[in-house]
C-alpha cells in the first residue's frame, strides 16, 4: 500500500528518498498523517488481513493436525529452492527487458530496490560509470571552460555594482504552473505578471529532482554528482559558495527557512559554508499564523524575510539573503481565505497558488522598505513538481521558471537559449560586474563564451542536453542517447517544454557522449579532490 502512494508521488519504486526520508521521521510521518487518509487505510488493511488469517486457519487446521511425511517435505524444499533459483535468473531480465521506465518501475520489486538505495547513497563514478582516461577528461571540461585550471579569475569589464540581492528558490515549482508555458488554470497570476518586467530565462532546467539538489546548484554551481547530494555528504563545509563570493564583497550572507533546517541537512550545509540562518527557531508564536509539519507558511516566513533584510539594511553593508520556501508541498495546506482554493482541498493547484500569493505580499511589503530600490531579486525554482516518465529523464519534468527582477537596473527581456540551474548565479555576478576568483562550474550565459548545455539527473541517471541531444550515463556503465524534438504545441517555441525523445539504438553523436562523459567525471574528480573547497 504504501508503495502505491510512493509511487505516485516519485514516479518509481523505493529508492533513496525512501531510505533518507527514514531520518527525518517527524517530517515524513507527519506529513504522511496530514496528506492521508490513514486511519481508513490501516483500518481496512487491518480488517482485510484478519479476514484472511482467520480464511487460512479455518480451512488449514485440520490438515495441521496431521504432519507431512520426509517425501512430502523433500519434494517441497526442492520446489522451493527450484523456483527461488530460477527467479534470480528471470526476475533481473524483467526489470530492463523494457526501454519504458514506467514498465521498468512496476516489474522491480520494491524491497529489492529499497535494499539497493540503502548501500547505494554515494556512488563512486569510477566504479559504477563509463569514463575516459581521467587526464583526458579533466582536460576536455577546463577546455569548455577555457581555463587551465577549476580555480580562475573572472574579470569584468565594468566598475563593480553592489546592490542588495535576494535569492527565492521556490519548492516544486514546474515551469508548466506558469501561463506563459500553457497552463490555463491561472494558478501564478503574480509571478507571470513579474515575468513580464524581469530578465526571464526561458529555457533553464533543475538539475535534479529534489530540494537539496536544487540549492547545490544554486549554492555550489557545479552539475550533480552520482549519489546524494553534496548538501547531504559529510564532507560539505569550508566550500566555495555563492555566499563566499558575497562575503568575499563585503556582503551579509543569510538562509532564510520556514521549516526545522536541520532537515535534509540543510543547517549543517549552510552554517557550515559561513551562512547564517533564520528558520523556525528564530520565531515567536506571535508571529506564526499557520504551520504544517513542513514549517511557517509562506507568508509568515516572507514577513520574518522583511524584518531581517530590515535590520541588515541599517548595518551599512549589503546583504544577500536566500528564501527557500516551503508551503508548495504535501500536504498543501495554507490558511483559508487567502486563495479562491480551500486549504482544505489539500490541492497541488492550491499550493502553487498559496505560495504565489505569498511572494506578491513579500514583494508588497518589500516596496515600501528604503533597501527595495537598491535590490536585485533572482526567482528560481528548486525542481519540478514530479520527475516521472516514459524515459530515465523526461525533459518536461525539468524545466524550471527561473527570473532576475529589478526595476531600473535589469532591463525585461526573454533569454531563449538553454541553460543551467547552475547558470543563474554566475550570469547574476556578470550583471553585477563582479571581478572574482571562480571555482564554479556554472557560468554566466551572456558571456561571449558561452555554450548552451544543461545537466540533469536522478541520483543513478545523469544526463547532458546539448544540441537537440539527451544523453544519459547510469550504473553499470550503461550509456542511452536520444534525439528531441519539440512537439507540436499551440505556444511559442521558446516556452514549448514538451519533447520527443527519441532513443538511437545506431550511429551516435560520440563526442557528445565523450563530453557527457567527461563534465560529470571531471566534477566527480574535482569534488573527491576537495578542489571545490574553499
């Protein structure tokens, strides 16, 4: 049962999210019991398994009465050990007998693929993936980068800009909630409206699929590694961060939480990268109107963001502060009478809606501050909503809404070429002209260097889109490529998120799987190297 409500949230069967989630059992459990119906659940798996027990003993306890004989037993052991050999052999050619991940998903068994996530959280690259020779593949990455080595110096041409920034990844936010992608249901009123005065980056993928892979991104600029996220692995402080090139400027470096931080280690990772924290410790119950076992609501948490940029302005010195918020999440509850949708509907709509209407009340109270007019504010969500299809990484299930808003300093444009998750931060210090010393692998898209390329993955499945290309490296150094193609749609081609993917059993693009290759053994070989420390 409970693998069928997995499932339908994850798109597969369990995995490590399974394993990690068994960590944080306050949130999970909590938001089991909120977004569940539980307790009709368990009552008819309770009443369906008495009925059975009690179906089995009344038609069985005569027979036990009398005890199989040594034949009888013999020919039930070899039975037994018969069919268990057979399925060891049968059950694995099952699993990736289909090129359909959904087909995949259901043979696997769920057990089977939660022991594997178990000893499987890191993945060592080397052992699990194809590669090149290392000197090879370092060398072919500084070359994208045109560097000679992962430490350079960016150089601007202008005199630098300091202005206040404010960083707002948003939970779960798919590019397909906005109008601008299609959607009808008009569930982002405000942030479509902002689109349209921002710097929009039309085409810019997550590169991955949870919220710590969302804000290593965003944080650490480099593309997702095998395994959990850096975020979550012990060895994630002391390194070189967007924090550490805001403090390097003299800047105040704040996260800022709705939630418990400690969840998904995120206390850990930020307070450990020189990142001080507001999260729901920092609250009186005075100034929390509603929470569910997520955190604070939206609104509560973008009023505390006010009263702290408020106090940081009147230190003197600039300040950049990162929001992540919460309430786009299961269960999707929010106070009543906010939205046309009842928190009670518990809706996916009204989640993205809720936290909408949350960021335009930021933004209200925002205006009147004296720090507004002097502030850049970047709008980038974390991941999609779900990651599920027919494919290891269905394209549509990574596109992200991703916005640089400041009114008489950024002038509204669309910027159609691809990007990265990992982009935004760098293109935001080109715009602010800042002169540093770069660790990142993400790289400022108006450059006269730049590439289009994008990184996206799974925790197994790492993929690389370039050139109407997807290819895709996994365990057991397996390598898939596929040909995308738009599909037809009614919207324009730059805000079309659907695609074909078209799977090439013959005649691949060999260097783009050599540069695929290459990128996320590079950046393996760079983070067990420490050289993105700082």
């Amino acid at each position: 049962v409970s693998e069928y409500f997995f499932y339908n949230e994850f798109g597969v069967r369990y995995n490590f999210i399974a394993v990690d989630y068994l960590i944080y059992t306050n949130e999970v459990i909590g938001n089991i019991l909120e977004s569940y119906p539980i307790i009709p659940l368990f009552s008819a798996i309770i009443g369906i398994t008495l009925g059975l027990t009690w179906w089995v003993f009344k038609n069985t306890k005569e027979e036990l009465k009398a005890l199989p004989n040594l034949m009888k037993k013999g020919i039930l052991i070899v039975s037994y050990v018969t069919a268990f050999g057979i399925s060891l052999f049968v059950l694995p050619k099952f699993n990736s007998a289909s090129p359909d991940a959904f087909q995949r998903e259901i043979a696997a068994n769920g057990l089977v693929k939660f022991y594997d996530a178990f000893t499987n959280k890191v993945l060592d690259f080397d052992t699990f993936y194809p590669t090149l020779p290392q000197k090879d593949a370092v060398k072919e990455e500084l070359g994208r980068l045109q560097a000679n080595n992962i430490s350079r110096m960016i150089t601007a041409e202008g005199p630098e800009i300091k202005k206040n920034v404010v960083l707002i990844s948003i939970e779960s936010m798919s590019a397909e909630f906005m109008s601008a992608y299609g959607n009808k249901d008009k569930i982002t009123p405000f942030l479509d409206s902002l689109a349209q005065q921002s710097l929009m980056f039309t085409n810019t993928y997550a590169t991955g699929n949870r919220t710590v892979r969302g804000l290593e991104a965003l944080t650490l600029c480099i593309p997702p590694t095998a395994g959990e996220s850096i975020v979550k692995r012990e060895d994630n402080k002391n390194k070189f961060t967007t924090g550490s090139v805001f403090k390097s400027k003299g800047y105040q470096v704040k996260y800022l939480y709705g939630g418990y931080s400690y969840f998904d280690n995120m206390k850990d990772f930020f307070g450990g990268n020189g990142y001080e924290i507001v999260d729901r410790d920092y609250f009186k119950p005075s100034e929390i109107t509603f929470a569910n076992v997520w955190g604070v609501s939206d609104e509560d948490m973008a009023k505390k963001a006010i009263e702290t940029m408020n106090r940081d302005s009147k230190t003197g010195k600039p300040f950049f502060h990162h929001w992540m918020t919460v309430s786009n999440h299961r269960p999707f509850t929010y106070p009543d009478g906010r939205i046309d949708i009842p928190g009670t509907a518990k809706s996916r709509n009204g989640g993205v809606k809720y936290t909408d209407y949350s960021i335009k009340k930021f933004f209200e109270m925002a205006k009147k501050q004296d720090w507004y007019a002097n502030t850049v504010f970047v709008i980038v969500s974390d991941h999609c909503a779900s990651s599920a299809g027919k494919t290891e990484l269905p394209l549509h299930n990574y596109r992200i809404p991703a916005l640089i808003f400041a009114p008489d300093f950024i002038k509204p444009q669309k910027f159609a070429p691809l990007i990265s998750q990992i982009d935004v931060m760098p293109t935001l210090f080109g715009l602010l002209n800042f002169s540093y010393q770069t660790q990142f692998i993400g790289q400022d898209v108006f450059s006269k260097n730049y590439v289009p390329r994008a990184y996206i993955a799974t925790y197994q499945d790492l993929g690389y889109i370039k050139d109407e290309y997807l290819t895709i490296i996994s365990p057991t150094k397996n390598i898939k490529q596929y040909q995308i193609r738009q599909k037809p749609a009614e919207i324009s081609p730059e805000f079309n998120i659907f695609y074909n993917e078209n799977f090439i059993k013959e005649n691949r693009n060999q260097a783009l799987i050599n540069e695929t290759i290459s990128t996320y053994q590079a950046t393996s070989y760079w983070v067990k190297e420490k050289k993105f420390d700082k």
